[in-house]
C-alpha cells in the first residue's frame, strides 16, 4: 500500500543510451521531486515539479530532463547517460511548499557502464 | 559547498551509549527535518522543528533546532542496535525558492 512507488528498482545501461525512471504516487500530492544520493553529498535536487506540465530545475540538472503529464507520474529521463550519472535516484513527493516533511520512494540503483 | 554540514560524517558506538549528531549553517531555514535512512530504503521523516528553540521528543531522540533557526542537533540516550542507520538533517531555506536541502548525512553504527 505504498504511497510512492519507482521503477525500475535497479538497471544497468551503457553510456550514451537513453534511460528513464518513473514515479508513480496514489496521494494526489502538487509537488513531486527527483533527488540522487551520492556518497558524501547527501541528496542533492535533480528536477522538481509543482503541478501537472510545471517542473523547474533543482542544483544537478544538467543532463536530466523531467515530465509531468498526470498527477501521479514524474518521469526522469538521462537523456543520454554518462559514467557521473551512476547514482541511486529518489523520488519524493509534499503536499506544501516550503514547509513539511517529504515522502521518498524506495529508490532506483543506476549504474551506466 | 554543503548547505548544511553534519558531524560527525561517521559514528561507531557500543550500546547503552549517549550521542549527539549535530546539523549545521549559515543560513537560516523556515524549518528543519531530520530523517533516517535504512540500507536499500528511502529517508524517512522523523521530525520537524519550525520554531527557534524549539525541542521534541520522540522516545529516546530529542530534536532541538537552534534559538536563530540555523542549527539543530539529534541527541539519542540509550543506543539501540535498532538505531544503526544513516541519519540526515534537511531544510527549507527560507530566502530563495524554499526548496528541501540535505546535509550529507552521518551514518551511526550501534553495536551490541
């Protein structure tokens, strides 16, 4: 009964190949975020969204772009992957902006070879 | 450069011990969130404190975020092997666009 579920859980691509990782949310929650979790960095902000079709950059989006067709998807796609972007990507969801706690998936383990 | 820097990074105790993890800035955030993160997991939130000063309990965690809302500090008495995990303080800054920021964690081994 998770509220926020990604997909895949874990993959493996090659460099330069296209890659993209859902989220899926059932809390009918306006804003939605990728973040990647790096050791040492915590987690940093790839990509937001604060209703269907509106998204922003967050402070690493270089080489990722975002889509946000429904409520309940947030799509993240590298666009072409490199080696940096070998990482374990989270998605969260709010139901307020710039306040209150977020919920995360599980998380997606990428690694680009 | 970090936003929000915790320290210790790393900390390896024996149970029944006492800790202090601290989350610091320069910045002053509207509130503060502490969350705790198991292996293949995503964090979960623990606590959030908006007010300077402010301290909650949460069974043997107590949460205090600083009189000038820049600092906070996780204390946790008694340590459980229970509590073994990766510990991450995050805020919404207050100037700017609010967005959650993340300290990079401390990672808290308790052993029996």
């Amino acid at each position: 009964d998770a509220g926020i579920t990604q997909s895949p859980r874990h993959k493996v691509t090659e460099t330069g190949t296209p890659v993209t990782l859902r989220c899926h949310q059932t809390e009918n929650h306006r804003y939605m975020y990728w973040y990647r979790q790096d050791p040492g960095h915590g987690l940093r902000l790839i990509h937001y969204s604060y209703g269907v079709k509106d998204t922003d950059k967050g402070e690493v989006s270089d080489g990722y772009s975002v889509s946000r067709s429904k409520t309940e998807d947030f799509l993240l796609t590298l666009e072409s992957a490199t080696s940096s972007q070998t990482s374990v990507y989270f998605c969260a969801i709010s139901d307020q902006w710039g306040s209150g706690g977020y919920t995360f998936g599980s998380g997606t383990r990428l690694t680009v070879v | 450069t970090q936003l929000l820097e915790q320290s210790p990074q790393f900390l390896s105790i024996q149970e029944g011990e006492n800790l202090t993890v601290y989350c610091n800035s320069s910045s002053v955030f509207s509130s503060l969130q502490w969350y705790r993160q198991e292996p293949g997991e995503g964090p979960v939130l623990l606590v959030t404190v908006v007010t300077g000063g402010e301290v909650k309990k949460l069974k043997r965690l107590t949460f205090q975020f600083g009189d000038a809302r820049k600092d906070s500090s996780l204390h946790i008495t008694a340590a459980q092997p229970g509590d073994t995990g990766l510990y991450l303080c995050a805020g919404h800054v207050i100037q700017g666009a609010q967005k959650l920021v993340f300290g990079q964690g401390t990672r808290l081994t308790i052993n029996p």
